[in-house]
C-alpha cells in the first residue's frame, strides 16, 4: 500500500485541474453525495459520461458547468468495464465506505482516465489522502487501469427553507438567504448555495413575486447544532417581517410529499405546514410560529428539483 498526501500528488504530476472533490454521506438511507468541480467543462462531461456508462456505485449524476454532482450507494459495487475495455477506456467509482468521520471513495480508471483518479482527483482541495496498491497504480495514462482510494471527510447535508423575511415596503428574502449563506464562516461548515422557489402567486398575503428561498451546506457531524443556531439566529436578527419561517431537513433524500405541488397550486395554512412538517419530520426552528413557514416548507421540498422550481407549477424550462 501507497499512501500519497495531496501535496505529495502535485509534487509528483504537477498541479492538475480539481477544484473540489467533496463528499457528503446519508448513513440511515445509505446515500452519499459527491461534488466535483474542475477547471474546465471537457473533464466534467467526459467523466459524467464514463462513470454512467461504467456503474459501480453511482446512481445518477447531474452536470451544470463545471461541477458535477454525483449521487452515489454507500458500499462497494461491481463496475462494467475492465482490462477488456482498454481500448474504450473508461472510468468508475466503485465504492463509498464510511469509516468513522472519514469517507473512503474507491476509484478506477483506465487508459487516459486513470490520470483523473489517480493523479488529479486526488490532489483536490478538500481530500485528506490517497492510497494506492502498488506502483503500477502510479502508472497513468497510456493502456494502465489504475485504482485509488480518496479518503475524504465525513460531511453531512442540511437544507434550510426560509420564507417571509420582508414586507411590501422592505426587504427580499432571496437576498437575506444569500446573505446568510455567505456569512456563514463556521470551521467544518461549507455553504453550497441558494435558490430561489417560486410559490402560489395568487396568495392573498404575498409581497410581490411571492417566493420561498433555501439554502443548502455540508457540515460536519459535530457542527450541525451550531449550524442550526447560527441560520436561526442570522434571519430573525436581519427580518422585517414578524412572520418569518425558517425550517430545516438534516439529510441528501428529501421526503416526498403532495405539499410540494400544493405549495405552488394552492392557497395553504399554517396549520397546514405544521402538521405536514411533523408528519415528514421536517424541523422548524423560527421563532414566530407564523405564516412564513408555509412557504418555507414548501421551498425546502423543492430544494433538489431543477431549473423549473423557480417558474409556476408545470412550467418548463
């Protein structure tokens, strides 16, 4: 066994093009989320494409850019392609292994590919160390098929729907949620982003656009409380509206419910947020018990659709 440092990597094939290589685990539905930034689109779609094809523990993927976003089983799994294929090439993740507040990805790449998992994804900001069987791992490029194990910390994902942070005379919540993300300076935190959903437009209570925000992070196990306290206490302190919501869901699945379509078609009560959120198990943490937390339910159910959660119910892209 070789175990290589991410410094010891870009001292032996020079700086590469990972950006972030970032893994977050879901134990109790047995679920991982892996986010890959590069340089450049070419590397992105191209393994986007490969790993697909090749299987292993990859369940989906989703490319925007020059991040990819991969969901993944926790375990180790065969993959479709081997010392037969070189000709193809091709590239896998074959395992997601949780060990303590580590995760253990297990990589294979063949011909051109193994550079990417031997060499660049394995110098990436965020990886802890690689380890490799043998020399011939090392070996990159040509006709090799390679294999690494990134190890990687544990990281966990929360989503945060927020609603009802303004009044028709100040304020957006969209802003205040971005805000709040990018504040966020928290070691064993990392804001992964914001967005914008957009609700009922017919609501009677609205400001204007009548849109619900949520954001998302990585954290740490330990620093979910603290997480907690700091989203909670960053929107009430900057909210001018006395109906604010802030709800959360500590989790890669979100629960599936009829609410989300409702949220969007419908005029709903706090009421009925209440009892759904308890139903799911989604928390809310504000501290006005208003009608801001019909919509940040309904936000935060739609935090992992696509473009269309910012247009009416329906609409597409």
């Amino acid at each position: 066994m070789i175990t290589l440092y991410p410094e010891q990597v870009k001292e032996r094939f020079g700086p590469l093009f990972c950006r972030r290589l970032l893994v977050m685990t879901d134990e109790k539905e047995g679920v991982a989320e892996l986010h890959e930034q590069c340089h450049a689109r070419g590397p992105i779609e191209w393994d986007h494409m490969n790993r697909r094809r090749a299987g292993g523990a990859l369940i989906s993927a989703k490319t925007e850019g020059t991040t990819m976003t991969m969901t993944a089983r926790i375990g180790s799994y065969p993959i479709r392609f081997g010392p037969s294929d070189t000709e193809l090439g091709g590239q896998a993740l074959e395992a997601v292994i949780v060990n303590g507040d580590e995760v253990a990805t297990k990589w294979a790449g063949a011909a051109g590919a193994g550079v990417g998992i031997a060499a660049c994804l394995a110098q990436a900001p965020g990886v802890i160390r690689t380890e490799y069987n043998s020399e011939e791992d090392l070996h990159v490029g040509g006709a090799h098929i390679c294999r690494s194990t990134i190890v990687l910390p544990k990281y966990e994902k929360i989503t945060f729907g927020i609603d009802d942070t303004d009044t028709k005379e100040s304020g957006a919540t969209w802003v205040l949620a971005m805000k709040c993300g990018e504040a966020c300076t928290l070691d064993g935190v990392i804001f992964l982003g914001m967005r914008i959903i957009q609700l009922n437009p017919k609501a009677p209570e609205k400001t204007t656009n009548c849109t619900g925000s949520v954001i998302t992070f990585a954290v740490r196990p330990d620093k979910k409380e603290e997480l907690i306290t700091f989203v909670k206490k960053f929107v009430e302190e900057r909210s001018v509206s006395p109906d604010t919501g802030i709800c959360y869901w500590p989790g890669i699945k979100l629960p599936e419910s009829s609410y989300a379509k409702r949220i969007k078609t419908e005029l709903l009560t706090k009421d009925e947020a209440n009892k759904e959120a308890e139903k799911l198990g989604v928390s809310f943490i504000d501290s006005a018990n208003g009608k801001g937390r019909i919509g940040a339910l309904g936000a935060l159910l739609w935090a992992n659709g696509g473009v269309e959660v910012a247009g009416l119910y329906g609409e597409t892209p």
